[in-house]
C-alpha cells in the first residue's frame, strides 16, 4: 500500500512533503512490532497515525485501545494500566483487568505519555524490555504480548534533562520517532482541508455551500493555527453553521479566527495587574539608566584624554557634566558651575615621582540593587518634590506599589 492509498483509507487530506514523510515512515515502521514515539503539537492528527501503524500490521485482527494518559487520575493510573486486586486499595470490591491484559496480542496506543508518574514509567519499561506486569496488590508476574505506540505534544527530552521522564524509557520509546508537522509547517494544505471540512459541515447542517475571495485564502495561510488541524475544522464548523454571508472575505474570517498577540516582548503578558511587575520595571529601569550614565561617562572621558579640558569639550558634554554635579552630593557652600571656565580638570603632573595608585582612591560602588532601587525612588521623589503620584508615574509603577516601597525601604 503507497501513501496515497493510506490517505484515501484514513481521509488523510493533503500533499505536503512533510506529511507525505510521516506516512511514508509510518507504512515502513507497521509491519515491524518497534516501538513508536509519535510527537506534534495538539491537534495535528497523532492519534490517526497510530491506527495507520495497527492497521498495516500482523496485529490488525488483534485488539486496539488509545489511552490519554494525562486524563487518568495519579492514584489510579496504575490500576487502569496494569490491574488490580481485590481490596488491594480502597474501593476495589472486586479484581480488574487492566489495558495491557485486555490488548493483549493488540496494540495500546498511550496519548500524552509525558503525563505518566515517574512509579508508572517505571512499570512501563518493565513491560517494554520483558513484556511482565505485576496487578497493583498482587506479587504474581503476569506476561502480555502489546505493542505498545506513545504519543505525546511536549519535548520529551527537555522532561528528561528535568527529570520529569526517565531517560532509559524514553530511549525505548524512541526506537522510532515519528514527527507529525504542524499546520502551519504545511501552508499548501490549510485551503484545501479548509475546503473539505466546509463541505462536509454544510452537507451536515444542509446549508449553502460557502466560497472564499483571495484574501481569505491568504488569512488563513497566514494565520499560525496554534490548535492545528483541530482548530481548522472547529472554526470551518462555526463558519457553516453560523455565517449568513457564504462569500466570505478576510474581514468575515477574523470574527473567527482568535487575534495573535503582536508582541515582541520576551514573555507573553495576560490579565496581569500593573503592581505585579512594579519591581521587575523598577529594576529594568535601574540597569538602563546604570547603562547609559556608563556610556555617557564613557565618552566624558575619551574626549577629555583625546583633546584635554578645553572649552570645546567641556561646553559639547555640559549636559553630561551637569548630571554628575546633580548626581553626587555638594556641599551647600558649593553649586554647579554655569561657566565652562569655572570647571577645572585636574591632569597628572609629568613628574616621575607622581604614584597613581597612592594618588588614586579606590571607592566601592555599590552593587545591590535594593540600594539601587531606593536610590532611584529617592531621585524620583527630590525631582518632583515629594509628590508621590508624578514620582510614581516617572518610575512607571502605581502610587500604592509606591508607597508599598517607601514603607519596605523605609525611606
């Protein structure tokens, strides 16, 4: 059987290579009795190919059951999975089977199997290098015959490398790792199922058929479909069933289709308070500001090494100077000069006797930033004498996260 008879058998719709890829291995990997390890996102259509496997194998007359493993409860998942006792755990009035005895001689496909209890994977690798099970309350080896085909939509090595996932049961998984491309991975298919799922739906409903312009081919191929090939169909059923226009335009489609988040932020914000992030922006601020005075100082003294304290260079960085003087603490006696003239630089004398690091005083500057954080609320304070709602608006906090610091910093 080639690919395309696999995709009329299982209505597989589409003629993306990637697609064509995963069937291919698919078909190859059947009649072998490996394990398979089916990964892709939710809703791309891994449970399908795990029939497509049992299908095409020596098992196909033996039994099949799909097991979502994050749906089973941890307390019981065993119990589901391998059997239990008689009074082995409160509530078992009587003994059960479990899926590996019933599927034996079938295949047992295992959804979300990142999901599973460290104790159950376990359990799992057991079954996979002997084919032994043990029933929960029981001390007797039981033997089974399974194929056993996993499936899941998170990174398994990342579980592993978090010790979320045993490495040795992921290795057995993975003797054969199938990757089912995501819908947007296979653009050149998004009309085409969109237009088998529209038709099928409106044939259901007996509605009108329905026909989309050029731009809303073009939203739909643009859009990521986090939901994949599941959010596709249960948006093309929406459409069917609720649309009074049936020639639709891009501007008909965005009613249905969610917005994507634009933006270039490094994390995705939802529904958070402003005052969850005040010290977090207190602290960006504080590094930002730490950066430029750095840069600015930076460039201070190339000037003043490459041309002296001429006039020129001291009137192109008044600015510059003026926020040092502000900066630091001067005595009531003193004030900023206005006059260039006025600012002296100091220049090390020529004599061979002049030691710069006994000249020279070393001071620490302080590297937390609790200081620096109270530093700033105390610059933002003096800057709009004390008025704590425009001191609070300049740090881009709230006037209550405001007042919350100046009690914590006792300021």
């Amino acid at each position: 059987m080639d690919v395309q008879d696999i995709k009329n058998r299982f209505g597989i719709i589409g003629n993306s290579p990637l697609l064509h890829r995963a069937i291919d291995i698919a078909r190859q990997v059947a009649p072998t009795d490996i394990s398979v390890l089916i990964t892709g996102e939710s809703g791309s259509g891994k449970e399908v190919f795990s029939h497509i496997i049992h299908s095409l194998s020596a098992r196909k007359h033996g039994p099949f059951i799909a097991v979502n493993c994050g749906a089973i409860p941890e307390g019981t998942i065993d119990s589901e999975l391998f059997g239990h006792e008689k009074g082995s755990f409160t509530g078992a009035h009587d003994a059960r089977k479990g899926y590996f005895e019933v599927v034996d001689g079938g295949t047992i496909f295992l959804d979300e199997v990142a999901e599973l209890p460290i104790g159950t994977q376990a359990r799992l690798l057991r079954v996979l290098e002997t084919g032994e099970y043990i029933r929960v309350g029981s001390s007797k080896v039981q033997k089974t015959n399974v194929r056993v085909i996993a499936a899941t939509n998170k990174d398994v090595f990342d579980a592993v490398s978090a010790g979320k996932f045993r490495e040795d049961l992921y290795y057995r998984l993975n003797t054969v790792p199938l990757k089912i491309p995501a819908l947007r991975e296979r653009k050149e298919d998004i009309n085409l199922l969109f237009r088998k799922f529209i038709a099928d739906f409106t044939d259901k409903y007996r509605s009108p058929s329905v026909q989309l312009d050029q731009s809303a081919q073009q939203l739909l191929m643009n859009y990521s479909w986090p939901g994949n090939v599941r959010q596709l169909k249960n948006i093309a059923e929406q459409i069917a069933v609720l649309e009074k226009d049936r020639n639709l335009t891009a501007e008909h489609l965005q009613t249905y289709i969610p917005t994507e988040a634009g933006s270039t932020l490094p994390m995705r914000i939802q529904n958070q308070n402003k005052d969850d992030f005040s010290e977090r922006d207190i602290l960006y601020k504080v590094l930002f500001d730490m950066k430029k005075d750095m840069m600015d100082l930076k460039k201070l003294v190339a000037e003043i090494i490459q041309n002296g304290g001429n006039t020129s260079t001291i009137q192109s960085n008044q600015n510059i100077i003026n926020q040092l003087y502000r900066d630091i603490e001067i005595p009531e006696s003193k004030t900023i000069p206005q006059d260039p003239h006025q600012l002296v630089i100091h220049q090390p004398s020529n004599d061979k006797s002049f030691d710069l690091m006994d000249e020279a005083e070393e001071v620490e500057e302080s590297l937390s930033l609790l200081d620096k954080e109270s530093d700033l609320i105390k610059k933002a304070l003096k800057k709009h004498k004390g008025k704590r709602k425009m001191a609070a608006n300049e740090l881009g906090i709230s006037e209550r996260t405001l007042y919350r610091k100046i009690k914590e910093l006792e300021l």
